[in-house]
C-alpha cells in the first residue's frame, strides 16, 4: 500500500472525467514541511501557527514567530502556504497563560476572538508573517470568524499592519490574500457576504460538525454520532461549494473529512476542488481522485440527496459506489 501510494507522489490528481483536485499539507511545525516533497503535495493549505506557541515555555517573541514563518515559507519554496493565524482557546491551552475557568471553552474566548479583543497578540503575529513574506506571496487565515465583521475587523488590522510595515521601508508581500475559515454555522447564513468580503474560504469541517450537530469533537461517547455525509451536514457542505463558487471566491476544506477517501468523494462530488490535509492522507486520497469520475458521483449524490430525509446518510451508497469502480 505505502509502496503504491509512494508511486502515486508525481502523478497529478485528476479524476478520470478531467477534474483537477488540489491536495495540500496541514502542518504545524517546521518539520513537517518535509512531508511536502515526500508526498508530492502541492502546498501547505493549513500552517496551524498555534503548535508553535503551544510547545513554547513562554511567548513566542517577535522575532521567533517571524524566524518560524521565514522557515516555512523558504522550506515550501514556489508551493503555496496558507498561514492560519493563532486558534488558542478551547481545547488548546497555553501552559503560560492564566487558565479561563470557562463553562464551554468551545464557545468561549478563543482564536479570532481574542485576536480582536487583544489585538497587541494579533498584530504581533500578524507583523512578523508580513516580514517573513518579504516581497513573496502571503496567505493568511483567520480562524473561528462567526461574523462578516469580525473577518473585516481582522483586515482592518493587517491592512494597518501594512501600512505600518510600508512607512518603516519593508518590502510587503507581492501578493497578500486573506481568508476565513469557514467553522462556525452562523457563516453558513451569511455566506454570500462572506464570499465577497474575503480573498478565499476554507472549510473546517472539524468544528463545523461539531458546531451544526452540538457534539463535542473531543467527547468519545457523542463525537461519532452524527455523520459528515448525512444530508443535514452535506447540505451544509453543498452550501458552501455552490456559494463560493457563485462568488468566485476559492474554497478549501481543511478538516479531517478531506483526509478520508469516501468523505473527500462526496465533497468531491459537491464541487470542491481543493483539500487540505494530514501527510499520510494523500496518498490514499489521491488514489480516490485517480478512480472517480466526478460528474457521476455529483450525478449519485444529486440523487441520493433528493431521495433521502434528514438524518440519512450518504455513506452506504457511496461505499457501494466506490466498491464498483
Ligand atoms: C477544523 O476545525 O476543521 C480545523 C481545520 O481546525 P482545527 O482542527 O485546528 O480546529
Ligand atoms: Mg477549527
């Protein structure tokens, strides 16, 4: 298997009918920009920037978090890299900050939201990722936005940056695009606006699902309970294919789901064409891609979301689907 997926690292992924799928790294260290030659990956489409505080003793200075984004972005070379900017809070705990005692640190104070409550930590951040681009391309994301204005505030922000950076002589980054992550429900009902206002969307299927259905992610006895392809989540998934599109507004999924060979399918076959996932993913992802014919699986998926009431899944028809290629 790993010898067939190793053959698979320089053949691009294209579905039988013609249709180009992007598949890129979720990374979080600089080690892990090694995996990016190893599988063939065309880009970093998450730099999760949070790991490198969370393994720190202390704050990350300025100048570290600038070093650590100057890295990634010379070890990517002409591969894109989309750098979300810092998703602390929730689960995610940083030893030297004081510990919130909060009911519901899911739905507490955390990412873009401390970003913007706290904008010295953001605009820290973001200065160091805007000097590490020197004069090359810059993506940068912003996670757990639930508001159209949250996304414009926290452009406000870089734009101000920038304009900060441009008075000191810096070279800015040839290209900087700013998108949100698309995690939180409430963007779902706004994602028209949303579309228009940012450069590009990534869906984050992880807290996605854990936000549509109410199910902590991290909580064994609930987080399987509810199905990525049933039709109430690929509604949701369709949504944001159809929207994107509409506005042409580039969309990425970035969660878990576009690391499973099935899952990835049936977004496959809503009309996503990027993916971004762990390392030891794109292989078997790829070899997907290489079997399906996309306009038959949006063709299987139109069907079955036609036929089905909320609550049904998709997933047995499409394992039967996939089983007969
Ligand atoms: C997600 O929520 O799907 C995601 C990609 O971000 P994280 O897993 O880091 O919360
Ligand atoms: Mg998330």
């Amino acid at each position: 298997r790993q010898e067939q997926y190793r053959a698979l690292r320089d053949v691009p992924a294209i579905t039988r009918d013609g249709v180009r799928i992007g598949l890129h790294l979720n990374a979080g260290l600089l080690v892990d920009l090694g995996h990016l030659v190893e599988t063939g990956a065309e880009g970093v489409g998450l730099f999760r920037t949070e790991l490198q505080f969370m393994v720190a003793q202390r704050m990350p200075s300025a100048a570290e978090q600038q070093a650590l984004y100057r890295a990634v972005l010379t070890a990517s070379g002409d591969k894109p890299v989309t750098i979300r900017t810092l998703d602390i809070g929730g689960d995610k705990i940083l030893p030297y900050m004081p510990k919130l005692e909060e009911e519901n640190p899911a739905l507490g104070w955390r990412a873009i939201r401390i970003g913007l409550d706290r904008p010295a930590l953001l605009r820290v951040q973001l200065r160091a990722l805007l000097k590490a681009s020197d004069g090359h391309p810059l993506k940068i994301m912003f996670p757990m936005v639930a508001t159209v204005d949250e996304f414009v505030r926290a452009r406000a922000i870089v734009d101000r940056e920038k304009a900060h950076l441009r008075r000191h002589g810096y070279t800015l980054p040839v290209d900087c695009q700013l998108g949100a992550m698309v995690e939180v429900p409430s963007l779902l009902f706004q994602i028209d606006e949303i579309a228009r206002e940012a450069d590009f969307l990534s869906v984050g299927s992880n807290d996605l699902m854990q936000f549509l259905f109410a199910v902590d992610r991290e909580n064994r006895r609930v987080a399987d309970r509810f199905d990525p392809l049933s039709v109430a989540a690929m509604r949701a998934f369709r949504l944001i294919a159809e929207r994107g599109a509409a506005a042409n507004c580039p969309v990425t999924v970035c969660g878990e789901i576009g690391g499973r060979p099935l899952d990835a399918m049936a977004l496959v076959g809503l009309g996503f064409r990027n993916f971004s996932m762990s390392p030891a993913a794109i292989g078997p992802v790829k070899a997907m891609v290489l079997s399906i014919e996309a306009a038959a699986v949006a063709e299987l998926i139109d069907t079955e979301m036609a036929r089905m009431h909320d609550g049904d899944s998709l997933r047995p028809a499409l394992a039967a689907f996939a089983k007969a290629r």
